[in-house]
C-alpha cells in the first residue's frame, strides 16, 4: 500500500539505480510519512533503497527504550538507552535523548545492536536451497559448481541475487560480501550486480574470474572433454572487459553502498604461479575493495597459493582468505604479517568435513570473520554461525584443558566476530560493524519479549544463543528502514516466491540434460580427490 497522497516511483535504469537512491522524491503536496509503524510501498519500484529514500532522508529516528549493545570496545551496553539516527549516520547514543522533530519508534523489548556482516556468501545459490544436504566436497563442486552453475539464464541470476541480499537483510545482515562465481554471459553479470544493488543491502560485489564451463545443457556431449579442458586456463580477456564493464557501469563510486570486488579463481588448482600473480596484479588495476580467494579446503597443491603470495610480497591487507582449513600456522601467520584477514564458513566447513580456522587465526592475532558460504545446507542466517563458532570454541577449548574449570567463552565474542571484527576484516571498520556515533546507520531491534525468550537475562545470550530471523523486528541499512514490525518492507513477498518457483523448474530441467560423470573426473582431478562410494 501506498501512503494517502504519495505519487509511485519510476523505476529507474540500471545506470541510475547504480548511481544511489537519490532520484525518488516526494511529488508536491505529498503526506511525508511520519508514522514509523506505517508500512510504506512503492509499486512501481519496490526496492527499500528507493522506496524509503525521501521518508527517511532528511529525518531523523530516535529508538527509544532498547538494550543497546554497541559493540565499539569502548563504549557501556545500556541496559535501556535511546539511539538517533540522522539522514544514513548514527548522531547519538545515551540513557535518555530528549528530541523534539524525530520519528520514534518504540524499542522497548528489544535487543539494538549492530547490522551482522557475512563476509562469505555464494547469493546466486539462493534457488537451490536444500537441494541436497548430505553431499560431499566432491559432490558439491560436481553438481554447484559444475552443473548447476551453468543451468541459470540471466534472470535467473538476477532473481537470486536480489532473493538472496533480502534473506540476509530478513535476518539482520546488513553487509555482505558476495563471491559470485556465475559470471556466465554480459547479461547474467548485470542482473547479478544489479540484484546486490536493488536489494537495499550494504556490501562488496565480488565479480568471480572463474572460466566456467561453457557448455549448454542439452548442447552435444561429444565436444565436452574439450570445453572441460579449457575450465582452467589462463584468465581470459572476456572476464577482463566484462569485469572492467561491471565496474564502470555499477560501481564507479567507490564510496557507494556496494562496492566492486574480485573473487578470484581458486589458484590452488593452477599448475604455476605465475597465472596467479599475473590475475591477482591485473585485478589490483580495477581497484577492488576486497580480493576474495578460497585456499586451504583441502589440498594446497599443485600451488601452495599462500607461500607462493607471501614470497612474491603479494599478500596485502585487501586479500579476503576464505576457508583456510589446512593451512599451518606458518601460513596463517604470512596472512597476518601482510595484514590480510580471514572468513571462516563455520556450519558448511564442518559438515564437509574441515575444522574452522576462526579460532586458531584469532589466536595467532589475525582479523577473522565468518560467513554463510552457500546456502544450499543451511539457513542464510546469521544465528547458526555464531551459535556453530561458539559451541566449537567452547569445545576446542574444553577438549585443551579437559580437567581444568575454564570458563566457558563469552558470546560477545562472538557477537564482535559477526559484526565489528568482520566490519574490518573487509574495509568496512569506519562505516559500520558497531553502533558508533558517525558510523553509518547499520542496526537491527532483536524481540526479546516474545515467547521463548522472556525473561530475558542476557542481552548477549539472547542474539548468539536464542535468536532466530523471526525475532528480527526492525532492520535498518544506511539510515533506512527495510524491515519493520517484522516484515520486510515494499517487498511483494508471493511475486518474488512464485518467480522463484518457476525460475527452480526451469534449472532444473536444464540439469536433467547434463552429462555428470565427466564433469565429476575433472572436479576431482582439479582438486586433487580421490572418487570412491
Ligand atoms: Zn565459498
């Protein structure tokens, strides 16, 4: 619904939407919404970035009566304390805040604390959701990456990735940085990075260099040895002008919402260094915010890619090192030495069989941070990881000191991995990651009234240990509300659903066309597998 007297947007081109929610103001004569439980839509335009632009801009929102956690290492929690939010930036936090021209919203009962950010997410995955969850490493990247990553046309891919940023921002994620592998055409690569964008989500687009296999479900089979051949080449020139066209095109101001990045290929897996170098100086000219590069999940040969950077004097602090599980200390302290940091996909890496290095990087010093991954094992959300990180930090530790009564790690802890260490783990410590007067306005209002969690005691206990999505009343990102009482806001939820409906009919059909055992022979021969039952 719209508010009485409010004009629908436009829908803007991809180039405006690239360039900030700036061009959606309120007609003349139009009732700017002051009811902040009011739900506020735009048919024309239903992205929260857009539809919320000039309700909130040049407002200011005061959060009375929360538990506020800020998170900052300096400042106290307050046990009930107020919060206001000026245009996109945090103005002030203390126990009472006396403001005359704000809009208020009642946050009694709930937790305030800062927006998670997920530092690792495959988002074009989102249609496969529990496609399979008993899969092996070996399966995974058969059938993700080798069958279904080719079965998406472009509005698929644009689907997912909008899908995606709005489950994360459902649960309270506010930044996300998104390895996207499915860099398959002109067109997929632009619904991809316009997804991210639409979504209202803060966040780096990692644009992936992957040569994915360029075989057509339900193309003839005879020439497919050949194209499999070809997976692992040097990067090629199309990945070098699309990806320089992306960055135009969306991503010029490098103060933006989302920012560009490269997710690189595993190098791993490459028989030389020298590709690896070559790629990693070329990706450095188009000035990404963050390099994301999965080592270490299982084999380090034939390129042992961390030695290899760190002798080459590569390894800098705009390196992102996902995973990470069979690196030695040795290697995790090049990381370090370089200033580079860490994300650890907790749940995924355990459930294919790889301790976490969250704990063992934090230990040696290093900036550590965890992400989602891939969501087609999990639940997209926050909750699980920090809740997986704690129960497996508590455990290592137990099982180091079994006869000693050590006590038991602190949730905050865990709570500052979701938030401010993986905020600066990615570039991001002085925008968000910790509620912080002239940090931006990345938050979320976590129910703590409800059944199942009153009373309350923890504040603490009640986001890591309790929290689920469904507890996450409001949400804010840049100073503008896209969840509120629960919902997410201008999202025509049932459209979305039946797209993605049929957009799950359509992959799938094209999967059922796809010869599988000669892409399982090159997945294992690239990662060094051995197949057996
Ligand atoms: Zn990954």
């Amino acid at each position: 619904m719209l508010a009485e007297g409010v004009a629908p947007c436009k829908p803007r081109s991809a180039r405006q939407r690239a360039q900030g929610p700036t061009s959606c103001r309120p007609p003349d004569g139009a009732i700017v919404c002051t009811n902040s439980r009011q739900e506020i839509g735009c048919d024309a335009n239903p992205a929260p970035a857009d539809t919320m632009d000039w309700h909130m801009n040049k407002h200011r929102t005061l959060f009375t009566g929360a538990t506020i956690l800020p998170m900052d290492g300096k400042s106290e929690d307050l046990a009930v304390g107020d919060l206001l939010v000026e245009d996109d930036l945090i103005a002030a936090i203390a126990p009472n805040l006396d403001i005359d021209d704000a809009q208020v919203i009642d946050a009694s009962g709930t937790v305030l604390c800062p927006g998670f950010v997920d530092t690792h997410r495959h988002t074009w995955q989102t249609p496969l959701h529990g496609v399979r969850t008993d899969w092996n490493l070996l399966d995974y990247l058969t059938y993700i990456r080798g069958m279904y990553c080719i079965c998406y046309e472009p509005e698929d891919a644009a689907l997912a990735n909008r899908v995606g940023a709005l489950e994360a921002l459902d649960s309270g994620i506010t930044t996300l940085v998104d390895h996207s592998h499915l860099q398959l055409s002109e067109a997929h690569s632009d619904g991809l990075a316009e997804g991210i964008i639409d979504s209202g989500i803060r966040g780096i687009f990692c644009y992936g260099t992957y040569r994915n296999l360029a075989y057509k479900p339900g193309q003839d089979a005879s020439d497919l040895p050949r194209l499999l051949g070809e997976v692992n080449g040097p990067l090629n020139e199309w990945h070098k002008k699309n990806a320089t066209r992306i960055r135009d095109t969306y991503f010029a101001d490098e103060s933006a919402r989302v920012r560009f990045g490269i997710a690189s290929r595993e190098f791993e897996t490459l028989p030389e260094s020298e590709s690896m170098l070559e790629e990693l100086r070329w990706s450095r000219t188009l000035r990404p915010a963050r390099i994301s590069i999965h080592v270490g999940m299982s084999s380090r040969e034939p390129l042992n890619v961390v030695r290899e950077l760190h002798e080459a004097g590569e390894i800098r602090p705009d390196l992102l090192f996902v995973h990470g599980n069979h690196l030695t200390d040795d290697e995790l302290r090049m990381i370090i030495d370089g200033g580079a940091s860490v994300s650890s996909a907790i749940e995924i890496e355990m459930t294919y069989g790889a301790y976490p290095v969250v704990n063992r990087f934090t230990r040696l010093g290093g900036q550590s941070s965890i992400g989602i991954d891939a969501t087609i094992d999990f639940g997209g959300d926050m909750f699980g990881q920090m809740r997986a990180l704690l129960n497996e930090w508590r455990l290592e530790r137990s099982l180091q000191n079994p006869l000693k009564m050590t006590r038991k790690v602190h949730q905050k802890k865990v709570l500052e991995i979701a938030t401010v260490r993986a905020a600066e783990a990615i570039g991001f410590g002085d925008l968000t990651g910790s509620l912080t007067v002239g940090k931006k306005a990345d938050l979320l209002l976590l129910r703590t009234d409800a059944l199942g969690l009153t009373p309350m005691w923890d504040p603490y206990a009640a986001v890591v240990n309790y929290g689920n999505p469904s507890l996450v009343d409001t949400v804010m990102v840049d100073g503008r509300i896209v969840k509120r009482n629960g919902k997410l806001v201008g999202i025509d939820w049932p459209a979305l659903r039946d797209a993605l409906e049929r957009s799950r009919a359509d992959i799938r059909r094209r999967f059922s066309l796809i010869p599988e055992q000669p892409i399982r022979e090159r997945w294992a021969q690239g990662f060094r597998i051995e197949i057996s039952d």
